[in-house]
C-alpha cells in the first residue's frame, strides 16, 4: 500500500479547517482536503490522529459552504 503524502491531497496545509465545541466535550478539529480521482469523496483527518478518511463530497461541500459563509 502506498504511504499518502499529506501535502498531495490537500491536507497540509489544509484547504479547511474546521473546529466543532459542545459544552463541556473538549473541540475538535478536523480537516478537508482534495477531491479524490472518482471525484465522489474529499480527503479528511481529524488533527491530532494517523487515520485518513473519505467525506462524501456532498457532505463536505456543504461544511465548507457553512465554513466560507456562515449563517448570521
């Protein structure tokens, strides 16, 4: 298995990042990166952990939609 170079898929630095709080739980962080090549998923981690995951692209463009303009 090929060892995936952060950087290449949009994961360092991240294209965004997202930072989730509930009362009394501690934030968490997580990061989407690049579309992947069937071009149905987005590359994400959570900051702080090895594992690499696959958002659903529609799911990550409407965080990254909600990230680059907030309701107010």
């Amino acid at each position: 298995m090929d060892i995936i170079e952060p950087a290449k898929i949009g994961l360092e630095p991240p294209e965004t990042r997202v930072l989730v709080g509930i009362t009394n739980i501690p934030p968490i962080e997580f990061h989407i990166g690049n579309i992947t090549e069937d071009r149905r998923h987005r590359y994400a981690r959570v900051l702080g952990e090895t594992e690499l995951y696959l958002m659903p692209i529609d799911r990550a463009q409407r965080i990254i939609d909600l990230v680059a303009n907030p309701p107010s």
